[in-house]
C-alpha cells in the first residue's frame, strides 16, 4: 500500500502540476492499467519477475516480489485522484501568489498543494489496504504467492479446500472468516476516516 501511495502521488503530483505532455503519458499508462483488473496486473508482475530470477533466489525474495507485484497494480487511483485535486490547486490564488513572490515550484508542490490534496489520499489509502490484502490471499490461494512455509490466509484457504467435502470444513471457513471480516473492518476504517476529513459533517 506504501509503494503505491508513494508512486501514485508522486505521478499524480507532477502530471497535474506540469501538465502536457507528462499529464498525458501518466494519464495514458494509468487509462491502459485500469482497462485490466489489478489481481492480473499482479499476476503478470509476479509471473515476470519469477521468469527472471533464478529458482534458488525465488523463494527469499518472494514477499519482496509479492510487495512490488500488489504496489505496481494499485498506483493507478492515487495517481488519477492526485491529479485532479492538483489541477484544481494549481489555479487557487494563494498558488498564484507563491508564484509571484518566486517560490520554487517544487517547494509549492510539496508545501501547499501537497497537503491540500492529502484527504482523499487517507481514504484511498484504507480501501486500497483492504485491496492489497485480498490480492495477497488471492495469490497466496491461487499458488503464486507468499511460499508455503510463510503463513497466509490464502494458502489456509487453499489447503482447506481440499477438505471441504470431507466434514472437515472447518479448515476453509475460519480463515474466510476472518478475511471477510479483516476487509471488512478496514473498510470500516475507511468510511470514518473520510466522514471525519469531511468539513461538512463537522
């Protein structure tokens, strides 16, 4: 979640601040990234990364491959949301005024338009937690996750479902249980936080 929100603002920062060309190669990658769902883009990451590696080193940077694959994938929402919040900055009088007085445009954009685009990124950031975590279980259950000696509600999942006919059900619900109600309360989370930035409900 990090790297994405870290990758995402930092383009959405700089393509609604420069604009042009910048604006529409960003806009242009992010539109080709949204046209595919985000556990394929994952599975395409991860895929590539383990072709390139070596077998032995596979499975030491595995949650590092993992991090990169789920980072890589959810960019894409920080990056459009930054974007139009800058856009909407940039045009704001005490911008212009900064302008005028000479302050460096990277220290306006860090310093003014920055923490002004901030609460829509809280509330991405807690939906898109929630997202990372279902796309680490869905990994983990569809093999190409985390390894099998790391634990993993995915892979709890996975191997549960070998047993699910056999009376031994017990094995795959607790650990969906547990996931259903890990999003659920994250997206929970979510809400209050965006209720609590909104001015209007103050």
């Amino acid at each position: 979640m990090v790297l994405a929100l870290l990758l995402g603002v930092s383009l959405g920062l700089v393509a609604g601040w420069r604009g042009g060309i910048v604006e529409t190669i960003v806009m242009r990658v992010a539109d080709v990234q949204l046209s595919f769902p985000a556990i394929l883009i994952a599975l395409l990451i991860d895929g590539m990364a383990r072709s390139m590696l070596p077998r032995e080193a596979q499975g030491d940077i595995a949650v590092t491959v993992l991090i990169a694959a789920i980072g890589l994938s959810n960019w894409v929402h920080y990056a459009r949301t930054v974007r139009g919040s800058t856009l909407v900055e940039r045009n704001k009088e005490y911008i212009q005024a900064a302008r005028i007085i000479g302050v460096h445009p990277a220290r306006i954009v860090t310093g003014h338009v920055l923490p002004n685009v901030l609460g829509p990124v809280l509330v991405i950031a807690t939906i898109n937690l929630a997202t990372a975590i279902l796309t680490e279980a869905t990994l983990s259950f569809l093999g190409v996750g985390l390894p099998p000696t790391l634990p993993s509600l995915g892979t709890l999942i996975r191997v549960g479902n070998d047993y699910l006919f056999s009376g031994e059900w017990w094995i795959a619900v607790f650990p969906s249980l547990v996931l259903a109600l890990l999003i659920l309360s994250v997206n929970l989370l979510g809400d209050w936080i965006r209720d609590a930035l909104n001015p209007k409900l103050r």
